[in-house]
C-alpha cells in the first residue's frame, strides 16, 4: 500500500512538472512572436555597429596638442576683427568684443563708430529676443545720439533694439530743436510707451511717410480716447501712405463707411473693409462674407472678419460654411488652419474638433485641422508649466515677462523658439549655404554661442586652402576634412564631430534635432529625457 501511494505522488508530480514546461514553452514563444511574429522567418540579424566618419582625424597625442595649441594662440594673436565680424561675434553673446566695441563708440573715428552702430542695428535676420543689456554699451549708444555725426545710426540702433531708456533721450533731443533726424525720433518715441504724446507732431505732418504705422501701433498701445483721436487723424491724413486706410477702418467712425463700401465693391483691402462695416451695421452686410468666402481669392480675408466680428453674430451656419469653403479651397496651410480651430474654440465648438468626423469626412483637411487644434487650445500656463518641469525656466524670468512674449510670439511653437532663443539653448541654420567652400568654420562658432558655455573653449580655424579645419579641446583636437557637397553643409558630418566633442568633454547635454520639414536645421541644447518631450510636443513636424 505504502508503494503504490508513493507511486501516485511521483506519477502526479511527474505530470505536473510536464504541465508547468508546456506552459513557460508556450510563453517563451509567445514572447517570442509578439517581438518578432513571423515565426517561420530567420531571427533579426544584429544592428550593426555605426563606424565612426573617418573624415574627423581625432588627435589625443600630448605632443601634437601642444602644437596646436601654439598654432592656435599664434592666429589669435594675429587675427584682425573688423567691424562685421565685431557684431557677429556680439550676435553670438561673445563677451570678449565688449570691450572693443564700447572702445570704437567712444573713440573719435566716426566712420568707424558709424560703421559699427550700423552692424549693431536690428535687422530682419535676427531673433525677435536680440537686445543689447551691457551699460557701457548702453551709455555709449544713448550719448551718440546728441552727436550730430552719428545721430542716424544711433537713433536707428537704440529704436531697433528698444535700448533701455531710449525714450527720454530721444524725447530730450527732440525737444532740443537740434535733432538732423526728427522724423525718426517721432517714429521710434511712436512705438514707446510715449506714444500718445506724438500725436499732436504728427498732426502737424501729416504727409510723414511712415504716419499710418505710427499711428496703428499708438492705438494699439492706447485706451479709446487714444484710438478715437488716432481714427481722427488718419481720416485726415493723405490716405495713399502706408498704413493710413488700415488705421481708418480700424479706428475711425461713421464717415469711413463710404470709403470702406468702396473698397469693399473694387475687393481693395476686403477684409477690413467688411470688418469695418459690419462693427457699424453687421447684419446689413452679412451677404458680402458669405461672398468673400466662396472666392479662394478672399477666403483668408473672410477669416479675418469673421476673427473680429462680436460672437453674437456668428451662427453655427457660418461656421459650417467656413469649414465647406475651407474643403472647397484645397489649401489646409497650418497657419490657416490654426485659425479656423482658434475661432471654432473660441465660438465654443470645440466637440467638432473633439468628435470624429463631425467636422470633414475629408481626411487630409481633418488631420489638418486636428494638428492645428492641439496647438491652438495650448495656454500659456500649460507650456510655462512643461518648461518648470524640465528646468529651464530661470528664477529671475517673471511672469510678466512670459505672458509678453507669449502675445508677441501668436503660437505656441513660436513661443517656445523664442524662449529658447533667448536663453541661448536653440540653433537654426540653412543646410544651404550659398558658399563655397562651405563655412564649417562658422557654423562651429554658432554651436559654442548656443552651448550654455560648455564649448566656448574650443579654438576653430581653417586651413589656407578651406578643404580642412580644425576644432581644438581640451585634451583633444579634431582636424576634420569635409569633402565636396557644393554649397551645403554635411549634417550628418556635423551632428557626428559635435556628438563626439561632447561625449569627450564628458557632457551629457547634446544638440537635441528638430524635424522641420525642410532644409532648415533646428536643434535644442538640452538634457535629452527634459528636452525630448519638449520638442516632440512643440516644435516637430
């Protein structure tokens, strides 16, 4: 008995220890297949190992450093900086040229202080953030102005960049009776917060060419008293100047409805024509933008109207023409797009957006418009908040300061562009250079000026033939030899020499890459697991 009991308990055992190699076989191969599921197929052959590009010569010996470093001390020594490379180097927030550039502003050469007060200005290529702060700059700039041989250059400098304290020296000069450029002070004090006491100057100039932008950019700073006087003027004002009819559709009154019933019939600044009329008389005219939707050539003007007209007037059935005439026109541009989801949310649609198909049974138009929604319901304190997560937002940086350039930037993605640009973590540049041979050289000092200083130490220069340069460390160097690729930077080359350059001085910050759609290269400067959610939900496309 005691025998054939033991043998049940080895028999069930044994049946057991079967089962349980069934069950972990099966979920081996489960896990298996669920990695790589065509079962039949041979396993995934191994990633291979990326090479290294060996057009990138690292040198670590101690004997070749040193003279490297002797060559590089000897250009240093040697190197002229003109007035252009001066302001490029001041662009790229280089400390060094400080000195030098508050030499030449006091100095007695005024061709030479003119030239680089010009190089300092402001231009259409620079960041929207691009500001002078340094007070010996600062003083030298002001002082300029009370200088009639340099009054011009100075006035346009300290005007472009908004210089702290501009206002009261530009105001004083004027009021000096000295000024050889009073038109420009009145322009620049126009776009300051004394705006409003340069109505009654432009009152009596009412020819001034730039009137009608001066005019706008009061009003828009002013209450509406400010506004009211601002749409008298412009009713005044030579109507043919830049700016000036804008002003008056804006800010004028009953007497501007012929003129805008006018342009409204030639189609001549349609959309504010309409916008004008339809503040004073809405439903009267509400036939005319039904009609300026259905014309592609007038859609984005109907927009605009309809962005401007009081939600009291804006019915479901507008709406849904709007999104008819959208499909109809073909073009589903992300910045129109982003408009037509702004208006939705902001009349209270936003379940058509939420709800599939409720907008468009047109997929290309709905994805589209999907895009623009997830940027246009972003508020300030969302992404605010997403940048405190990831640390980059200084304790100094008030929330004065972000809500400004929140309204300035009318994006989201621009808002974060602009940030990080202002806090020197963001690098954009043409793969298309337009040169040749290619400027790597210069391309290197835009990565030490966007590196948070973590390269400022490095030494770049080229060879006399430009086929090579070289980028000296500090316990490495690297001679890289690019090779042909016309007039256009080898990205992958560079992302590899910069990713090496770090990894060696043992920083674990990296260029992180943005996807921009096109030949424009973009990268944040960043820790990868902060940086990487940022950029995935602002700035990829």
């Amino acid at each position: 008995m005691p025998f054939s009991s033991n043998y049940v308990v080895v028999k069930y055992l044994l049946i057991g220890t079967f089962v349980a190699v069934g069950f972990i076989a099966k979920a081996i191969k489960k896990s298996t297949t669920e990695d790589y599921p065509y079962k039949n197929d041979p396993p995934k052959p191994a990633e291979p190992e990326i090479e290294p590009d060996t057009r990138i010569n690292v040198i670590t010996d101690a004997g070749r450093l040193e003279k490297l470093r002797a060559e590089a001390k000897a250009k240093s020594e040697s190197e002229v900086l003109t007035i252009s490379s001066l302001a490029k180097c001041f662009r790229r927030k280089d400390p060094s040229v400080i000195f030098r550039i508050v030499r030449i502003l006091n100095g007695q050469d005024t061709a030479q202080c003119n030239a680089l007060l010009g190089a300092l200005t402001k231009n259409n290529s620079d960041e929207l953030t691009y500001a002078i702060t340094d007070s010996q700059m600062i003083q030298a700039i002001l002082a300029a102005v009370s200088q009639p041989e340099l009054e011009e250059k100075a006035v346009e400098l300290a005007g472009t960049v908004k210089l702290s304290g501009f206002p009261e020296v530009f105001e004083k000069r004027l009021m000096s009776g000295n000024s050889t450029v009073p038109d420009r002070l009145i322009y620049w004090l126009s776009h300051s917060e004394k705006g409003a006491s340069m109505l009654p100057y432009l009152e009596t100039n009412l020819n001034f060419y730039s009137l009608g932008d001066c005019l706008r950019v009061i009003a828009e700073n002013g209450n509406q008293l400010v506004q009211d006087r601002v749409g008298e003027l412009a009713l005044k004002a030579d109507k043919n100047l830049p700016g000036v009819l804008e002003c008056c559709f804006l800010y004028g009154d009953e007497r501007v409805i012929p003129i805008a019933r006018e342009h409204l019939k030639h189609r001549s600044f349609s959309g504010l024509a309409l916008s004008m009329l339809i503040r004073f008389d809405g439903p009267k005219y509400f036939n005319e933008l039904y009609e300026l939707l259905k014309s592609f050539s007038t859609f984005d003007d109907a927009l605009y109207v309809v962005e401007k007209m009081d939600k009291g007037n804006i019915t479901d059935s507008l709406l849904r023409t709007i999104i008819t005439q959208l499909e109809a026109t073909g073009d589903f541009a992300d910045a129109r797009c982003y408009q037509l989801a702004k208006i939705l949310i902001d009349n209270g649609k936003a379940e058509w957006l939420n709800t599939p198909g409720q907008l468009s049974e047109n997929r290309q138009m709905a994805a589209a418009i999907d895009k623009a929604y997830k940027f246009a319901k972003i508020q300030l304190h969302t992404i605010v908040t997403d940048l405190r997560k990831a640390s980059l937002v200084p304790p100094h940086y008030s929330d004065s300061q972000l809500e400004t350039l929140w309204k300035i930037s009318g994006h989201p993605r621009t808002f974060l562009i602009n940030f990080l640009d202002e806090h020197d973590r963001i690098l954009r540049y043409d793969a298309e250079t337009g040169e040749a041979p290619v400027p790597y050289a210069e391309l290197m000092q835009e990565y030490k000026a966007k590196s948070l200083g973590t390269l400022n130490h490095l030494n770049v220069w080229v060879d006399e033939n430009g086929e090579k340069f070289t980028i000296l460390s500090k316990d490495s160097a690297y001679v890289v030899t690019p090779g042909s690729s016309g007039d256009w930077y080898d990205v992958p080359l560079v992302n590899e020499l910069i990713a090496k350059i770090l990894t060696d001085l043992n920083c674990t910050e990296r260029f992180l890459p943005v996807n921009t759609g096109d030949q424009a290269v973009m990268y944040v400067f960043g820790y990868p697991a902060k940086v990487h959610p940022l950029i995935k939900k602002y700035l990829s496309f």
